[in-house]
C-alpha cells in the first residue's frame, strides 16, 4: 500500500470523525435547548447546520476519489462503503438537530408541561446512544456498537407511551393541543435520532468484522 494510498485513507477516516464530533455537539445543543427552553443555544445549532453540509460533501467527495485512483480490497474497501453509510447517518442526525431547535421557541411558553412529559429521558437516552456509536467508530470497538443496537427497543417504548400520553392530553386538554402537537413531532424525530445511531453501530460492526447484521441486532458482534 502506498503512503500517499494511507494518508488517503487516515484524512477520510478524519473528516468522519470531525463531522461525527460536531454532529455529536449539535445534539447535546438541541437537546440542551429543548430541556432548557433556550432559544440562543437552539439557533446557534441552526446556523452552524451548513458546517454539516460542508462535511456531507467533503466525505462523498474524498470516497469518491479514492474509489476512482485506487482499487481498495478487503479492510479498506469495508471502510469507504462504511465511511458513505456513516456520513448519510450524521447528515441526517444532523438535519435532526435542527428539527430540534426549530420547535424550541414554540414550547418556550410551556416549561411546566414540556418537564411533565418524557422528552427529556427520552432525548438525553438518544444523544447518548449517539455518541456511543460515534465512539465505536472512533475505537473501531464493535462491542460498543452492540450496546447501540441492545438500546434501541428502550427509546421505541418511550416514543409509544409519549404518543399514548400526548393524545389522552390532547383529548382531555383542548387547550393543550399546540404543544401536545410539538411533542409528539419531537419524539418521532428522537426516535428517527435513536435509529440513525443504530444504523452507524451496525456500519462500525460490519466494518471492524465484516459482519451485516441489518434486521438481526441480536446477534453478537464478536466472532
């Protein structure tokens, strides 16, 4: 393999991880915003959302390149098809963050009824879920990745009892209607953050042991 082959691959492996740690940070921001009712914190993360986009393109662009002037096989070839998969995941996580931030200005004026829900257990699991998989590619540590996959089910049974909650509110409470609304369309974007985690845990496992375990998360990660 030639050294310039190397840096190529080390400078990919780079960009993901930069664009992982500022994708990592918009959520925490997010979630901060939401918790918080902090609508300074919430449009720093949209403004900063074109830095994402820079990333989305700067990865497509160096895989390209070295599937184009190279002929990678076997770890290398596992990690520009991983590499592609993981930038889609943090470009959309990212996307989320900013569909997180836009809904903190209109729950602004319901701090008491936004604390009386399960938006912020469930928002703070999935930021963590987030990073755990963002760290399994960091360390190449597939049974990081597992944890990712085992945390999953935990997050749909909070955005099923937010749905089962909001629409009992909305039934009872007209007057609650607006920021039930919000709510439900939040946990559904949580839960869309919990699966894109999920789906770069399965990337980091298929990369480090050439395994796909898409649709089969309860297998082990370890030979």
């Amino acid at each position: 393999m030639s050294r310039h082959y190397e840096l190529e691959l080390d400078q990919l492996r780079t960009l993901l991880i930069r664009m992982g740690s500022l994708v990592e940070e918009q959520i925490d921001y997010a979630v901060r915003a939401l918790t918080e009712g902090d609508q300074r914190l919430a449009q720093l993360v949209m403004e900063r959302d074109k830095k994402i986009d820079e990333f989305d393109i700067a990865v497509d662009e160096r895989c390209m390149s070295i599937f184009a002037l190279n002929q990678p096989v076997a770890i290398d070839l596992r990690l520009l098809m991983a590499a592609l998969k993981i930038n889609n995941e943090l470009e959309r996580i990212g996307d989320i963050a900013v569909n997180l931030a836009e809904r903190v200005e209109s729950l602004a004026l319901y701090p008491d009824f936004v604390r009386g829900t399960s938006l912020a257990e469930m928002a703070f699991a999935a930021r963590d879920m987030m990073k755990r998989a963002i760290d399994s590619f960091v360390n190449s540590d597939p049974s990081l990745a597992k944890q990712v996959l085992e945390s999953d089910d935990y997050i749909d049974q909070l955005d099923r009892a937010t749905f089962e909650r909001m629409t009992k509110t909305m039934r009872e409470s007209p007057e609650l209607v607006g920021p039930a609304c919000h709510i439900l369309i939040l946990s559904r974007h949580i839960e869309r953050l919990a699966d894109h985690a999920t789906n770069i845990a399965e990337d980091v496992i298929f990369l480090v042991n050439a395994r796909i375990i898409k649709h089969h998360a309860d297998e082990s990660p370890a030979e």
